[in-house]
C-alpha cells in the first residue's frame, strides 16, 4: 500500500473514531466538583488537558468498551465500504458536506442554545461532535444516494398494477382496517382533544377556552368562533345531535371518528396503489402497507377528534393530485372532471384547517409561476376555491350567523416568542418608550413569568392585550423590528426553542394517549363554566352534587386533583388543604368517556408503543425530526439536480413547514399531515430525479 493509501485510510480510521464519539458524547458541562474529585481520587494533577480529558470522560453517555468498539467498528466498515465502493464528483461533495454540516449544526445547537454560558471545553466537545455527524451523515447520504434505485428494482408491471387497482386498494383497506382494530376498540368512542373538548361546548351554547380569548366577538351568546374550523365544528355538530337523540353522545363522537378513520384508511390505500404505480419494489410498498398498519400514532391520531386527523387525508389526496400537475400539466389541466375535483380538495383543505389557504395560495402561485403556459386554467382553479372560502364562507356566511373570528394573537406567535425572550435575558436593555409601546400589546409584567421557551401559549394566550389598536399593533412590529438588530441570536433562538423538537432528533413525540392525560377532556368537557381570571388563566366552574355549592378550579387544579367516576359519569375533587372530597355533577349532560373495561387493554397499547419508541431503528420514527431531515435531503437533492418541476412539487411541503414553525409550539398533531404524505414525498422524489424512463 503506498503512502497516499496509507493516510487515506489513516483519516478513514481517525473520522470512524470521532464520529463514535459523536453519537455518545453529551455537549453540555460537566459540573467542576465532579472533575476535581475525580483528579483528586486518582492523583492526578490539575492541568488543562487533565481537566478536558476528564470533562470528556464524564460526557460519554455510556462506557462499555464492548459497545464502543462495536460502534467503532460498525461506522468503520461503512466509511470504508463508501469509500471504497462509490465515488462522487466535486459538485455531489459540496451539496453532501452542507447538508451534512447543516444537520450536525441543528442536532449539536439543539442542545447547547439552553445553556446561558458557553465555556471552551463545550465549543471543543462541539467541534468533535459536529465532525463526526457530519462525516457520518456524509457517508450515510452517498449510501442512499447510490441505491435509490434499489427501490425501483422488480416492479410489478404497469398494466398489471392498473388491472389490479380495486383489488390492491380493497386489500391494503382490510389489512390496514384490521390492524387498527384494536385501537378502535380500545379507545372507543374517540379521542378527545382540548380543542374537540372547546367545540363541542360550542355546539350546546356553552363557554368555551377559545371564545373567552377572541378580540371581537360579534355576539354574546353566540359561543361558536374560528379558532377551530367552523366547517369541521359544524360536521361533528350533526353526530353529536344524532348521538343526543339516543341519549349517548359518546356514540356519536364514535360516528364522527369511526368515518374520520375510513375516510384515512381509503387514501392511505389509493395512496399505496399511486406508489406501486411510480414503479416502487412491490416489497418496499409492503413495508409501506405494514408502516401504515402498525406505526401506533397512525391509528390513534386518525382515531382522535383533531382538525388535522382529517384535513391530513384530504392534503394526501391534494399532493397526488398535485402530483400530475407538476409533472404531467399537459395531459391533466384540459380535463374538466380532475380540475372539478381538484378545486374540491382545494375548498376541503381550506375548510378544515384556517392555514389551508396559505397551502392553496401559495402552491398554486408556484404552479402559475412555472406553468405559466396554463395560467388561465390554472388562474380559475385556484381563484374559485379561494372565494368560497375567503368571501363567501368566512367574510358573509360566518359573520351573518354571528360566529366570530378566532383569537388573531395566533398569527403572532414568533414575534411574540422573540420579545418575550428579547424581555427575559435583556430586560435592563429595554427603554421606558419600548416597554409602553409592548405593553399596549403585551401586558408587559408578566411576560417574565409567562415565557415558556418551548411553547408560546404562555405569551399569546396570558399576555396578550385584545384590546389593543391597529395603530397599537404597528408600534409593537417597529419595536420588536428594531430590537432584532440589538441582538438578532436572541431572536433566533426564540424560534429555535419554540420549535427545537422538529430538528433534534432525540426529541421523542409526547404521547397524550394514556388515559391521565385523556381524562382530562372530560373532566374540562362537564364543567358548568368557563372563563379568565384577572391573571389571564382558565378556571373552571363546577356543582357541588346534591347541594347548591360551586366550587371553582384553576386547570393545574382539574388535572391533579379530580378524578373521574366512569360509572356514575360524575367528578371527584378532592380539596388538598381541607382534605375533603366533592362529588360534582355532570349539569349539562355532557359525559364523553373512554370505556372502563377496556382500561388494562388501553394500558397494554400505550406500553407497547412507550416501548417500540425506544427500540434503535424503529425508534426513528417517533422522531418529528426525521422526518424533517429527510424533507431536507431530498429539497437538497432537488436543487442539487436543478429539477424545476420537483421543487414545485414539494412547495406545499415547504409552505407546510414554515406553517408548522410560525405555530404555538412543536406537535406531533401539527406534523401528522406531513407524515401521512411521507412516503409520496420520498418515492415521488426519487423516481423523478435519479429513474429513466418513468412510466
């Protein structure tokens, strides 16, 4: 072996041992009592690369040599079986490097951004694990890169797939139906949300979260507004009459839920004859069936009353047909029933979730914009949607029937985040004039108190002042643009933050679905009535059960200290400071519960589920960020490839993003949308950018 070889694989050597080290090594400091015990235990001196020795000693997650050369030797083989097997010119490097550099920047400034002091050991521990996830990532992008065609190797035959349709969608509708089964079991009637919990005391006239927070309501006793869509409200509304007419509402959450879930079932399954149709391995589509079938989050967020359980079946059907527009305008924009049906999807999608039309718009100002050959056609089924939606639903019918707009503190959830942080670490920087202009915004005293960095409910819900001006507004926007420029990483981390746990993928979903966490729908569901405290916080009125007493509760209050009765379908509180306990009615009649028999089965599914996210491989999955980076991947691929029709294709993507990062905060209910395209994304992607001869 010559000399150029010999370092070749000397550096192959090094990188395979840092990037081990990368993928246990914690960034964050070790405390300097724990390193000076350490060197005095062992006498050793106190020098500085003793002390950074031992720092690094204490940052390994674990220590067991045995694992650690395994890990070595696994990161070995592959840099080697890279290197050695595939080669990449000058271009297909640099596009590889920033993407690789820019996920290892996310991953390690995930991790370091809550720390208020950054100490040179950290930037080292920093420098090591950004060099190692890069190279790591590197290798692992040219893996991919060289074998997508794998994917496309055997495919069933065009005519055979199209022969076949009903049967491959009747099939994949049974296997998925059957696997789901048990979900649909145990958790019958439904799932309920806090905003399902907010919209069906919507449809009996009661006081709800979202009215007592919106800044113009147009009626007192009007309790229904837009902070949940009207349209999903008023759909739940007729199976939740039907459920009244028996006398069991639970039955008609079940209705509503039951047909959510079919209608999920169906367009996961034309979803997979579209895929086989790409020419995708008819084994990877089974992968793809069997992820649809058992990925638990799958059935148990089409199984829950969520805006985006439904509207996230409808996007899928919106991005396939999509599809033949970014591809294959020609043959599609001269048919009137797939243009018929387009518009549709189109007014659905905006129907059941308010930033639809940010989709809509935005997509289809992309498609004009590199199909501008049809922007007639195009022009028309874009426009018509959007002005059923925007004038006749939401600017006529809406207000005539006295239904206000939602809370309009939603749409400012960055800037809000960003003075809220701007506030807590440069509060001595803020001039008196700054401090009046956000206070007629933001009640500017508790903004300290309220600041959750991962969540801006805290700001937009407990500090925002809805009677503030549009003139009031406009100052606050000149303020928070000037303090950027003050300190512009401030501003940046406010966003980060809020919105970390789409980027780090060891940030797992937080699962709702125990029952502690369940429960706590009905127990809001029964209250008598709802409003602010002068603090800004929720509190909940309740009857005291065979007497004339209310007692009021705070939500903390709610959550810990009542418990439910499913079988009498009443309350008990119990008081912490006078150690009684109150038995509060259910005066409105409106008890929605899951099934006491199916307790310890509900306790068995959610066990599995804690316990595959923690599997190595599959547990990938339950990271939102994985699904974001490979997003990435392939919008990098799509630039990289220069291909225009692909990175029209993946517009609403991006526009689905940004939406999800301007949100309250990082949840996997927001994300389902995205999840449910994954797979399109992902195989569309790859068969137009590195397969001939597409069929």
């Amino acid at each position: 072996m010559n000399k150029k070889y010999k370092i070749k694989y000397f550096f192959i050597l090094l990188l395979s041992f840092i990037s081990s080290i990368s993928l246990i090594i914690n960034v964050k400091p070790v405390k300097m009592k724990t390193i000076n015990n350490f060197l005095a235990n062992n006498n050793l001196s106190y020098n500085t690369i003793n002390k950074v020795l031992i720092d690094f000693k204490f940052s390994l997650t674990y220590e067991n040599i045995i694992l650690l050369g395994f890990l070595f030797l696994s990161i070995l083989i592959l840099f080697c079986y890279v290197n050695k097997k595939y080669s990449v010119n000058r271009s297909e490097k640099i596009c590889f490097f920033i993407l690789s550099f820019v996920f290892s920047f996310f991953v390690i400034y995930s991790k370091i951004v809550y720390l208020d002091t950054i100490y040179k050991v950290i930037i080292l521990k920093s420098l090591v694990k950004m060099v190692g996830l890069s190279f790591l990532f590197y290798n692992m992008i040219i893996l991919l890169y060289k074998n997508i065609f794998c994917l496309f190797e055997n495919s069933l035959n065009n005519n055979f797939i199209l022969n076949k349709r009903n049967k491959i969608i009747l099939f994949s509708a049974l296997i998925i139906f059957f696997c789901w089964l048990p979900y649909i079991i145990a958790y019958y009637p439904g799932i309920l949300m806090d905003d399902s919990v907010d919209q069906i005391r919507q449809i009996f006239g009661l006081t709800n979260v979202t009215y007592l927070r919106i800044s113009n309501p147009l009626s007192p006793s009007i309790f229904i507004n837009d902070s949940n869509p009207v349209f999903n409200t008023f759909l739940l509304s007729i199976f939740i009459k039907l459920g009244q007419l028996i006398n069991n509402l639970g039955f008609g959450v079940f209705l509503f839920s039951i047909i959510q879930v079919f209608i999920n079932i169906l367009v996961f399954s034309y979803s997979l004859y579209f895929i086989l149709n790409l020419g995708v391995n008819k084994k990877v589509v089974f992968f793809v069936l069997i992820f649809y079938s058992l990925f638990p989050l799958i059935p148990m967020y089409s199984y829950t009353l969520c805006k985006t359980s439904l509207f996230g079946a409808f996007y899928l059907m919106y991005i396939m047909m999509f599809f033949k527009l970014a591809y294959n305008v020609k043959d599609n924009i001269n048919n009137k029933n797939f243009l018929f049906y387009f518009a549709i999807i189109e007014l659905l999608m905006m129907l059941l979730i308010k930033h639809g039309i940010y989709i809509v718009l935005l997509s289809g100002i992309g498609l004009l914009f590199y199909k501008f050959k049809y922007w007639k056609k195009i022009s028309l089924v874009l426009t018509i949607p959007i002005l059923i939606f925007q004038i006749l639903f939401t600017s006529m019918l809406l207000p005539a029937l006295g239904i206000s707009k939602g809370k309009s503190a939603e749409m400012y959830s960055i800037p809000f985040q960003q003075t809220a942080r701007y506030v807590t670490y440069y509060g001595n920087e803020v001039t008196s004039s700054e401090k009046e202009t956000i206070n007629k915004v933001l009640i500017y005293n508790k903004i300290v108190k309220n600041y959750n960095p991962t969540k801006s409910d805290g700001i937009k819900d407990r500090s925002y002042r809805s009677n503030h001006t549009l003139n009031d507004m406009k100052s606050y926007i000149r303020v928070w643009f000037k303090m950027f420029f003050k300190h512009p990483l401030c501003y940046f981390d406010a966003t980060f933050i809020n919105n970390v746990s789409y980027f780090d993928p060891n940030e797992k979903v937080w699962f709702y679905y125990k029952d502690k966490d369940m429960e706590r729908s009905t127990k809001f569901l029964v209250s008598d009535d709802v409003f602010l405290s002068d603090t800004g916080a929720t509190m909940r009125t309740y009857s005291v059960k065979d007497t004339n007493q209310k007692i009021i509760l705070s939500y903390k209050d709610v959550l810990n200290n009542t418990e439910l009765n499913k079988n009498e379908k009443t309350l008990i509180y119990k008081d912490k400071k006078t150690k009684k306990e109150y038995e509060l009615k259910n005066n409105n009649n409106l008890w929605i519960s899951s099934n006491v028999k199916f307790d310890s089965f509900r306790d068995m599914l959610f066990e599995l589920t804690n316990i595959a996210s923690k599997i190595p491989g599959i547990g990938l999955f339950f990271s939102m960020a994985s699904y974001t980076w490979i997003f990435i991947v392939l919008l990098g691929f799509a630039f990289f490839k220069r291909d225009k029709n692909t990175i029209l294709f993946l517009i609403p993507t991006i526009v689905n993003y940004l939406i999800l990062i301007a949100g309250p905060y990082a949840g996997f209910r927001y994300l389902y949308p995205l999840l449910q395209s994954f797979f399109i994304i992902i195989f569309v992607v790859f068969q137009k950018l590195f397969i001939k001869n597409f069929r």
